[in-house]
C-alpha cells in the first residue's frame, strides 16, 4: 500500500485499535443470559486483543460484579492483519450485525456505521447520557462527542482520540519576520509565506529548504480533501464534488507548488521543510512530535480550503451498542465506566483523554518532567519546552473538536487517479472527472 495512504489512514481517521479479549472467532449470538454464578454477561466485539481491554474487563467486573464481561476479538494483539483477513473480519461481523448475532457492544472500526442507523440496528444513547447524573459532564470534552453524533445520535462512544496538528520552524518564521494567523490562513495564504521563507533563506546563503519536503502531491491532495470532506463530498445524498471547479484549482494549485520547488517529494535535508503534518496521539507526543522535528517548534492550525475550521480530530476505537440488545442497560454501564476517571486513567488507554482534567493532569505531570530535566526527546537529549508552550498545549487540546467523517474507499481513489495529473499524463479536467466517476459509483453501489 502506497505510503501516502498509510499516513492517510493514520492522521486522518485513524481505523487503527487496540481491543482486547479472552476468546477469538468473532461474533456470537447474545441472548440475556446469567453465568453460574449469577451474573448477566454482556459481550465485547473486538478487533483485536490487548493489554487496556484486559486491565478495563478486571476493572469494570470489579466494580459491577454482577456483571460478566465477556469479550471476543478476532485477532490477538501483535497478530498482523492480511488484507483478505480484514475483508474476511468485515464480512463476517457486518453479517452477525445484520442478522441480529452480534455481540452486545460493537467496536465499530472499518464497519458500516451509516448502514446500522438507517437500519435502526444501533442504541441511540441521547438518554443515557443525559439522564445518568454520574456522568461529569464538565469534565467531559462534549463538543467531541457532539462532533460523532450521527442523525442527531449518539451512536457511538470512542475511548479516546488523537490530533490532526501541523508544525512550522518557529525560529525560521520569526527570522523572517512572518506573522502566520493560523486561525483563517488557507493554502493561498500557505503558499505566500511560503515563498518568502524560501526567498529569505536563499538569500542568507543556507541549505535549499522548503514549505513541505519528502511528500508526494497525491499525498497532499488527499489531506486536503480528508481536511475539507464535506467540500467535495456528501455521503448522505450519495452525491460527490470532484469535477467541480474548486477541486480541479485545488489540483493545479498543488502541482504549481511542486513546479515552483516550495513543496517537493525528494528527501531533504534534516530541517529542510518549513513545515510538517503530524498526528499526536497523546499529550506526550506534543513534546516529542514537535521537539524532535524543530528545535523551537511552532504548533499551528492547518491551512484549509474554503471556510476556517479548528482542529480536526479522530476518534479511536469506537464502541456502540445494539439496539436490539437484551442488555443494554448494563451495556450502558460499560460505556459509562469507558469515560470514568478510572478507566480513563489506565496507562494502556489509547489516545488523548475525553475528560480535559486527565489530559491537564498529564501535561502538568509532563511539565515538571521537563522543568527538572529529567524528561528525555527520542534522541536522549533532554526537552526545552517553556511555560508558554505548556499553556498552549492545553489550549491546543481543549478546542480540538473538528470531525470529518471520511468515508475510507473515498480517499485512494484520489490518490490513484490523481496521479496521473501530477505525472503530467492527463489534464486536470479528464482527472477531476475520472474521480468523480469513480467515487459517485462507489457512492451509489
């Protein structure tokens, strides 16, 4: 798989979990049922095993125990996934979906989610939440459970998220006296201070350097359509906007860049671009993300296309229950003891908290890391990271709420066809429509 897609799937809506389990094969049907002991057992689909979901089944029987959690995954952890294995995953649950047999709580990862709630196959859970008055909704970063609410519901609840960030050299742009408001740029804006960095380094007599280096234009391409996916796309009405004018400018913008060198694919030196995308996938990543990549790193908004957005965030391993469940209110419980301070706190959780007080707690535990000296970048050296840093770090994760609900056969599309533009093979035009057929088709399937 391409290398662009890779980084796609990773930084734009991330499919990749952790999950766990005590038995494999996938689904089974659940009926209400007591152990010998008593116990109702709710079951967990998983995708795959791991150590979290151990720890979180010990927890959370230990503190319902008349409850038995009983979870399946259909891969243990650090088995690798074939691409016919995954299909064959996908086949097998979305089949136990349909037909009534699945667990009682579904991670939902690469499933057809759209399809379940037309079909009414998911728990709607606006009630749950609003009405269990144990949940710490202050503490809770709402708006990004808001940004997942389909149809007007809560279908799903994630154990964490992760970051779409971008990072420019702070020192460089500050050298160049370049004031970058990254709250309204957008990639006409990009391409200005681009340019002027560029112009300001070849005249100081320094290295060849530019805005994004070691990345492919069908890479950049499909980052800008994940950032902007309801620009070009609307999975509702099954309608998509790729032969539109704005797409085909937003092709010839791209290639102008690569044209005029301030974006370039070819390995550059270490420091070569004045700008990097990044996935943070947790608040020590905001230190090694960015430390590692410029000594004095400034954090920022990506530039957009259309109207200014936030930043975007994606969801990791989402769970919902079925609607047809003869347990749902202890699945409920399950899904309350998810966004508890308990759960939230284990070590092995993925992602960056849902609870803004968890996410503070371990920036501050960070932060005096740093200030004793005590806390090592990848490399060994020890992290020059300053007040002001940590402060917007936590800015940076409490406004974090932006949601773009890719639709993941949708993005190599682009890249596969867009190819053949930037390689100069076809026009802009006969590109733009072959995606547009290509995706209305997929769409209408």
């Amino acid at each position: 798989m391409k290398k662009w897609l890779w980084l796609i799937f990773a930084a734009a809506f991330m499919i990749t979990t952790t999950a766990c389990s005590s038995s494999g094969g996938g689904e089974g049907e659940s009926t209400k049922k007591q152990n010998r002991d008593g116990k109702t057992v709710v079951t967990l689909s998983l995708r795959t095993s791991g150590p979290f979901y151990e720890t979180l089944k010990k927890k959370f029987e230990e503190k319902y125990p008349d409850i038995e959690l009983d979870i399946k995954s259909y891969k243990n952890a650090g088995e690798s996934w074939g691409a016919d294995e995954y299909e064959k995953y996908i086949k097998t649950t979305n089949a136990a979906m349909l037909s009534g047999k699945s667990a009682d709580i579904i991670e939902l990862s690469g499933l057809p989610i759209d399809d379940y709630i037309g079909k009414k196959l998911l728990l709607n859970m606006n009630d749950n939440f609003e009405q269990d008055q144990a949940l710490n909704k202050n503490d809770m970063q709402i708006k990004i459970l808001e940004s997942l609410n389909k149809n007007g519901g809560m279908y799903r609840i994630p154990s964490g998220f992760g970051i779409a960030g971008f990072v420019g050299d702070g020192e460089a742009i500050k050298s160049a006296g370049v004031n970058i408001d990254d709250k309204s740029w957008n990639w006409n804006t990009f391409e200005k201070i681009s340019k002027q960095l560029i112009r300001q380094t070849a005249n100081s007599s320094q290295k060849q350097r530019y805005a994004v280096a070691n990345v492919p234009p069908d890479m950049i391409l499909g980052e800008m359509v994940v950032d902007n996916y309801a620009q070009f796309v609307d999975d509702g009405a099954k309608k998509a906007k790729f032969d539109s004018p704005e797409f085909v400018e937003l092709m010839q913008q791209i290639r102008s860049m690569y044209d005029e060198k301030i974006m370039t694919s070819e390995q550059a030196d270490m420091g070569g671009s004045f700008f990097t995308s990044i996935s943070f996938m947790s608040p020590k990543d905001l230190i090694d993300g960015l430390y590692s990549t410029y000594e004095s790193p400034a954090l920022l908004q990506k530039p957009h296309t259309g109207q200014a957005q936030g930043t975007r965030i994606f969801p990791l391993t989402e769970f919902a229950i079925r609607a047809s469940s003869p347990v749902k209110d202890k699945a409920w419980k399950f899904i309350f003891f998810l966004l508890s301070d308990e759960a939230q706190s284990l070590q092995d959780r993925e992602g960056f908290s849902l609870l803004s007080s968890m996410n503070d707690k371990k920036l501050n535990e960070l932060h005096e890391q740093v200030k004793s000296g005590t806390y090592k970048l990848p490399d060994g050296k020890a992290a020059q990271v300053s007040d002001e840093a940590f402060a917007k770090f936590k800015q940076y994760v409490h406004s974090a709420d932006q949601y773009v609900d890719v639709n993941g056969k949708i993005i190599p599309i682009i890249g596969e066809e867009s190819a053949a533009f930037f390689n100069g093979q076809k026009s802009a035009e006969e590109v733009a429509k072959l995606i547009q057929n290509r995706v209305t088709t997929y769409l209408n399937e």
